[in-house]
C-alpha cells in the first residue's frame, strides 16, 4: 500500500481538491469527515493530516474541532483555513471575526524561509472572514497578509503548520509546492502514487476479490467504463464477459465505435444487446430528472440481468464509478458532503440484485484515469473521448424523451463536437496549462422560441452548448470560446439540424452550477 496522507474534511468546496492536489506530487490522500472514527482513518497508517476549510467559526461553541487522535499521533499536521483556525482554538489561541473579510486573490509575505514556504511575496487565494488574532504556544509567524497578522503559522518542532489561504486552488501558484513539501518532505512520504503502481494495486485487489469467477461488465463507450473493463481484464483476461446496452441513449455513430474499440483493441468477448424499445417504453412521459434516472437505472439493469443469464450470471459486475461519483453522490464512507443530486455514474442498485460489485476506479480522479487508460495501452483516442453519463443522452434531453428529438439532439453535438476538434479545443493536452476543453456537449431545451426562417415565422427548439475547463472535474470553470467559432457553430445548427432555431451559450462555472444539467 503507498503511502498516504488523510485529508480532513471539515465542509470545505475545495476539500476534493486538496486529495487531488496531494496526489499531483504522487502521493496517496484519501479524505474523511472530520469526525470519523480514528479506527478507519487510523487503519490506513497514515504518514500525516491536512485538516480543510470549511463554512463555520472555530470559537462556536458547536463549531468541528480537530480530533483528539490527530495531535495525539505526532504526525504532521496541515490546517488549511478553518484547518488553521480549528488548530489554534484546539491548542490555546484565539480566533476571532475580521472586521475586513478577505475573498480572493491577495499577497503575502513570508517573513523567513521554513520547510513549507520559502520566503518572499507570494499571490494567494484567500477565502475567510475570521482570523487569527493570537498564536498556541510553541507556533510562530511565518507569514502576513494585508488582512492577516498571521497569514500562515508554525510549530517547526512538532511539524504543526497552519495558512489561512487556500493553497489546494490553482490561484495560489505556490500551492502544489507547499502541498509537496508537505507530504514529501515534512511527512517524509513517498511519492510512488503512480499510474504504473495504481495498475499493481489495483490487479491485485481485483484478483483476491474475484479469485477464478467469471466477471461481467457493462460498458457505455465512455471513459471510465472503457479504463475499467481494462483494467480488469488487464488483471483476469479471459475471465471478463462484457456487454453494451444499446439503450437509444447514445451519441452519434457510438455503438459502431464501442464495439470496433473493444472487440478489436482490447480483445474482449463482447455482447451488444439492442434494448432502444424497452428504453423508451420506461421513459415515455417522464420528464423529471430524478425519475428519468431511476426508469434507465432499473430498466438497465433488468436488461442487463436478462444479458447476464446468457453468459452464465456470473457473480460479479464491474462498474466505472470514480471519485467525483462517489463525491457528489455523498457516499456515507468517505464524505458528508451535500447531496447535490443522484449522480448519473452512481446508481442505486435493487435490493434484489444478486451482483457483487468490482469498482477498480471507485478512489481515482478522471485525470488518473485517463494516466491508467493510457498506461494500459489503449488507444489515445478511446481514453480521451468526450466523458459521458451514465443515462447518456437523457440527462441532456430536458423534458420529454422521443427518437425524433434524440436525433436532433445527436445531430446538434456531432456538430458541436466537430467544430470543437476541428479548432484544436479538444482531446489530449500537453500540460494542465494549455488551453483546452475538457468536456463539451449540446443540451436541447424543453422550450420553443420563436424565429424566422426564409421570411417565414418558426417556432421550434432551442440548443445549449456546454464546454468547460477542468483538470480534476470537482471545479470547472465555462471555455471562453472565440465568437466567430461559436456563430459557425451556431450557424450550422440552425442550418443543419431540423427543428431548431436558436443557440445559446452556457456561461455558468462549478461550482454553482454543475457540469451536466441535469
């Protein structure tokens, strides 16, 4: 087992980034509530704590507080924000409100060089509105901001240390630094957590868990289901059976790709089961998000059930689920996190369902992935390709479903998409920093507008397209697309694609919005 660092979460947005950014310098993290039982935190023999932020003030009287088994370890301990604040409350100074809040970016100067920062003056994030107003003993200031006295602070001898800025957030440049010199070098941690080593460990589980016995796996065509159905049949070869459910719900000319990508790259005995009729039968006048949902994860899975019994029902089912799934589906075992909705990669599974699931990718981000795909040996166009839901299309087909508007639908993404490949927007990047679209796709909205067309008044439905800019997919922020590639992709749309007149543009960030739209 590598390494790892657990990271406490005390309610911050940002807590999901932090185990991704502890990763980033190869490093295992896994994030807790910050009241789980030191039995399960403790279990994983870790190397050192980073304690997040979060919405509440230390000095409540009902406020989270640091457990007591995290001073009591003697790890190393990194309080970020409320992190800080809740440390310096636990051991004996004083936090109190700020008369100036600071939100964004600001400076700080580090007063001398210490093993987490070097000194100087550095732009950081910043994200709170109370502030430290004395220090515990034994800590010392090691850095100042314009609204902070203590900016940043430590216990050099107890390896404690505490900033008030985020450093997990890429406007903090200095962050992934601090973050590495954190884990690897105060925590003396090693930095072995890579793509290469999360195959032999994952191989290994996969093996113990289902020894000899044949395994089925459902694969949609999109990432996680792809790296997946690798990565297990990496680890047991002929024992993987792998079906696709054709369930209408698909992007343009997919199924052909699915099958061409798994039957001849990976080598996998693969049945495709057409099941579009049972599909739109179970979605005919559904239009609520939730609902549509549960009718595609019930029907599937008696679809696949029935698929299951031709191959022998094996006892095992791979699911593609990773970590945002897990996130944002508020998984009890790891998060308390606000449900935000019933995720589209994490459904609920019948009480009767005899399946024991595998979920190799269950604690990887998407990035990680991707690196695992890629080192698998699949072929780069399968582990970049757009990511895609669980219930496919549904979740972008607001309102009712039928196959007429599927199809204008598809039409409006293939063009979306092609364009988009066309400008150099999409697929692999050289580095987190080049310019990039990470996920795009078109939405059809459950309204008519009104147009004119050939001097003729219209009255027909609108198309949104989404594209956005993310490395981890916990935050995203909306692609700045240049207008003239937005009016010809506009323009082809309204040309090409019966039925529609109109084209908007979605200019809303994650948070507050999600990626998907429903």
């Amino acid at each position: 087992m590598s390494d790892t660092i657990v990271v406490l979460d005390f309610g911050s947005q940002y807590s999901q980034l932090i185990t991704r950014r502890v990763r980033e310098v190869q490093v295992y993290a896994e994030m807790f509530p910050w009241d789980a039982s030191e039995q399960q935190v403790m279990a994983l023999h870790p190397k050192g704590f980073i304690l997040s932020g979060g919405p509440n003030s230390a000095y409540e009287p009902d406020a989270p507080y640091v457990p007591a088994y995290v001073l009591a370890s003697g790890l190393p301990v990194l309080g970020i924000c409320y992190g800080m604040q809740a440390i310096t409350v636990a051991m004996g100074g004083r936090v109190a409100p700020s008369q100036e809040r600071e939100y964004g970016t600001a400076e700080i100067t580090v007063l001398a060089s210490n093993p987490l920062i070097e000194a100087g003056n550095y732009p950081v994030w910043m994200s709170h509105g109370d502030r430290l107003e004395s220090l515990p003993p034994g800590f010392v200031k090691l850095a100042t901001s314009g609204n902070s006295p203590f900016a940043a602070m430590g216990d050099l001898q107890r390896h404690y240390y505490g900033v008030q800025f985020h450093p997990e957030v890429r406007h903090t440049p200095i962050g992934v630094e601090m973050i590495r010199r954190f884990a690897v070098e105060i925590c003396g941690a090693q930095p072995t957590w890579t793509p290469d080593s999360i195959i032999e460990q994952s191989v290994a589980h996969i093996r113990a868990q289902v020894g000899q016995e044949r395994v089925l796996v459902g694969v949609s065509g999109g990432v996680d289901s792809s790296v997946a159905a690798a990565l297990v049949h990496h680890a047991i070869g002929d024992q993987l059976v792998a079906v696709f459910v054709d369930h209408g719900l698909l992007r343009q000319d997919e199924r052909q790709q699915v099958e061409i990508a798994f039957k001849a790259n990976l080598g996998v005995e693969m049945h495709t089961v057409d099941a579009i009729e049972d599909f739109m039968d179970a979605l005919d006048g559904v239009t609520d998000p939730e609902a549509k949902r549960r009718a595609i994860g019930t029907t599937f899975i008696r679809v696949f059930e029935q698929a299951a019994l031709k191959v022998g029902k094996p006892r095992f089912l791979v699911q593609g689920t990773i970590y945002p799934d897990v996130i944002e589906s508020s998984a009890p075992d790891r998060n308390k996190g606000h449900k935000i909705k019933s995720h589209h990669n994490v459904g609920g599974l019948p009480d009767d369902l005899s399946f024991e699931l595998v979920e190799p990718l269950r604690y990887l981000f998407k990035d990680e992935v991707r690196a695992v795909g890629e080192a698998l040996g699949l072929p780069v166009e399968l582990v970049w390709r757009q990511p895609f839901p669980g219930p496919g299309l549904a979740v972008r087909c607001l309102g009712d479903i039928s196959m007429s508007r599927l199809v204008t639908l598809r039409a409006a993404d293939a063009i979306f998409t092609e364009e988009l490949t066309k400008a150099g927007l999409l697929g692999k990047r050289k580095s987190v920093d080049e310019p990039g679209i990470a996920q795009a796709f078109a939405v059809l909205l459950p309204v008519r507008t009104v147009g004119v067309m050939g001097d003729a008044r219209t009255y027909q439905e609108a198309i949104a397209l989404r594209a956005v800019a993310t490395d981890d997919f916990m935050t995203a922020d909306w692609a700045r697309l240049d207008y003239d590639l937005l009016a010809r992709i506009a323009s082809r749309i309204v040309n090409e694609v019966s039925g529609v007149n109109r084209v908007v543009y979605d200019v809303t960030s994650k948070p507050p919005a999600t990626i998907e739209w429903e």
